[in-house]
C-alpha cells in the first residue's frame, strides 16, 4: 500500500545477502542432503530475513526463500502433484516466539482454543492417499504442490497399511505423517552400510530420507523404518470436528497415530508438555526437534487459514540445540 515504506538502500542489500545465501543452505539441504550449518544458525537467518521483510513488505516476492516449502527432488521418481498442499511449519525458537503465536491465534480464533500438543519428529513427511480405504499412492512433499512417487518404497514400510479397516472408511483421504528410524533402527542401518563399505549416514532424518528414495525397494525394505500420521489433506467422507478426533479415526482405521498426543485447555498446559518432554527428549525411542502445538478444533483452523507456507493455526517449538546450549554456558564461564 501507499503508507508502506520504501526499502533502504541497506535493507535492500541486506535482504538480497540473507535470500542468496538461505537458497545456498535450503540447496544443501534439501537437493545435496549436506548442509553446511546447523539449523539453529538456519533458522536465525531465516529470522533476519523475515523481520526486514516485515518492515518493508514490497520485498516479500513469491521466490523469497521466507516464502516457499523447501523439499527433495530427484528425477529418479516420476512427478505426484498433492490433492491438497503439504505445508510446512512455522515455528517459535523461545517462549517470547511462542507467547506472541498464542496472543496472535486467540485475538483471531473467535472462540476459546484448545491446544493439541504433539512430538516433532524429524524425518521425512509423505503424503499416503487412501481411495474407499485402499492405499493407491504415496509421495514426498516435495515443494508442497509436487512430490515424487514413492508408493513402491512406501509398500514396504509396516506400519503403513494397505487397507483401512472398517465399514466407515472415507472415499477418498491424504494421510499425512512422518517417516523415520528409531535411535536404534539408525544404528543398524548404519552398522549395515559400515559393513557393506558404504558410508554411514549423518543422522536419522538424512537417513529415512536417503532410505524411502531408493530406485530399488527391496533396500527400502531391508531397512526399519517407522512412520507416524500427523495430518490429513484431501478427504471426502470425512469431517472431523478437530485434529485430535482425525487422530482417534485414524487409528481406528488402523493407521499409525502417536500415543503422546495431548489436548490442553490453555497456555499453561502447554508449556508443561514442552518442559516434560524437554527433560525426557533423549529417553523417546526417536529423535525429535520440538513440539508441535496445533489449534484443535477444525473450525478456528478453517478460520485462521494459512500462509503460502504453513497454516497459522500450528507452531512448531524448537528446542534449543543442545551445541548451543554448552556453547552459552561456556561463555557465561568465561564472563
Ligand atoms: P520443519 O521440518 O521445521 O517443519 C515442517 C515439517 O515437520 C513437516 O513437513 C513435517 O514433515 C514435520 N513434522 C514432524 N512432526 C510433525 C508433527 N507432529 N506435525 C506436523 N509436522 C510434523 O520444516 P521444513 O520446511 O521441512 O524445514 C525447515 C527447517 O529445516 C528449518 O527450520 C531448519 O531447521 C531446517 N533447514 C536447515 C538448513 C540448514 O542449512 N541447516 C537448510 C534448510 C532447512
């Protein structure tokens, strides 16, 4: 609009630094599997950009790096486009980041929300779709819109059923979750490519990653991986009231939903699901990132919508990385 501001000359520049240098680390990412920084150092930059974004909009371009879902993309599998578009998160990297989301998401929800408390479990998300219960595809995310075709791989993951069981099935459904190994399931994996000569993998996400993208599924299937839903997309015959009632029909149809979901009525009880399982991260048989906070009920999620990039009705809070942690306190020694 006309009252916006002009970008300086400085926060033009800036901008322009931070946008290379963010498409430089999603590249590594996501297309090369190699990053060159922890993602706490990748989250930051992400930060700066957005906040010089938010004080002068007429940066904010469609290929902005703040703009789009960074994702995989080999030509060794053939194009899927989404039903519905796989998003990513938004997240909160302290409680200041945290409190402003809920402040945001109850002066815009109409009606008091309910609070979902969920693990981030950092593998690979897939897009299983079930037509009258029977699993026809699976695919990566991708960009959000196209994925790549993995039904073949995805076939011999167990905890992936072929059929929906019940008389209730809905015609048509995108089950979205995520794959991964457990700690132990990354071990054997790793042991096995030790043996086999092959290089060991970096950590569990880059392995479920490298795993579900095999040209030949009988590697896939040699490997344990797991999966667990954490969403849906496209559906007809299905009309939850919130996410935690998905979650429970799912289940009943056999699919793999966590038993560590929780619903809370306010801020309160979410924090303590963050502090619980801050304490208790490394006993969980998998690794995780953070906790995923999601509005409940369907209804304030229609109404808060989403952003070209992740619906404003969930957060994904970061536990600081344990680094980063030692690296502070030893500072504060030193001082
Ligand atoms: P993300 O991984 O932070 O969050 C979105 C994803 O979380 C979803 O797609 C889903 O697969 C997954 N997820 C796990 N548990 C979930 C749950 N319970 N509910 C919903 N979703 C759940 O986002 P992203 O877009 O995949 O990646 C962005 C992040 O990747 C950055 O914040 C950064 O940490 C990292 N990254 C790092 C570098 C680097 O150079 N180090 C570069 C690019 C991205």
């Amino acid at each position: 609009s006309e009252l916006e501001a002009e970008p300086t000359p400085e926060a033009r520049q800036r901008h322009t630094e931070l946008a290379r240098e963010l498409d430089e680390h999603q590249y590594r990412y996501y297309i090369l599997q190699s990053p060159s920084v922890d993602d706490s150092i990748y989250d930051r930059l992400m930060r700066e950009l957005e906040a010089i974004e938010a004080e002068f909009p007429a940066l904010v371009t469609p290929d902005s790096p703040s703009q789009r879902v960074g994702g995989t993309f080999s030509t060794d599998f053939a194009a899927v486009t989404h039903a519905e578009r796989m998003l990513s998160l938004d997240n909160a990297l302290d409680d200041d980041e945290l409190n402003a989301w809920v402040e945001r998401v109850e002066r815009d929800a109409g009606s008091q929300p309910r609070y979902l408390c969920e693990l981030k479990i950092d593998g690979l998300a897939v897009n299983l779709t079930y037509r009258d219960g029977r699993l026809i595809r699976a695919a990566t995310r991708g960009d959000g819109r196209t994925g790549e075709d993995i039904t073949l791989n995805a076939r011999t993951i167990r905890d992936i059923p072929e059929r929906l069981k019940g008389d209730d099935v809905p015609a048509l459904l995108e089950v979205r979750g995520e794959v991964f190994f457990t700690l132990a399931g990354f071990e054997e994996v790793n042991a096995a490519q030790v043996a086999a000569g092959e290089r060991p993998f970096a950590n569990p996400r880059n392995a479920a990653s490298g795993s579900l993208r095999q040209k030949d599924p009988r590697i896939t299937a040699s490997r344990p991986m797991r999966m667990l839903v954490h969403g849906f997309g496209a559906r007809e015959g299905f009309n939850p009231a919130s996410q935690s009632e998905a979650y429970e029909l799912m289940h009943a149809w056999g699919l793999p939903t966590s038993e560590r979901w929780k619903v809370f009525g306010d801020l309160k009880g979410v924090r303590s699901y963050i502090e619980e399982y801050g304490e208790k991260r490394h006993k969980i048989e998998h690794e995780i990132d953070g906790v995923v906070v999601k509005i409940d009920q369907m209804s304030i999620q229609r109404r808060l919508g989403s952003t070209s990039k992740a619906p404003r009705w969930a957060i994904a809070f970061k536990y600081p990385p344990e680094e980063a942690m030692t690296k502070l306190l030893d500072i504060e020694v030193n001082v």
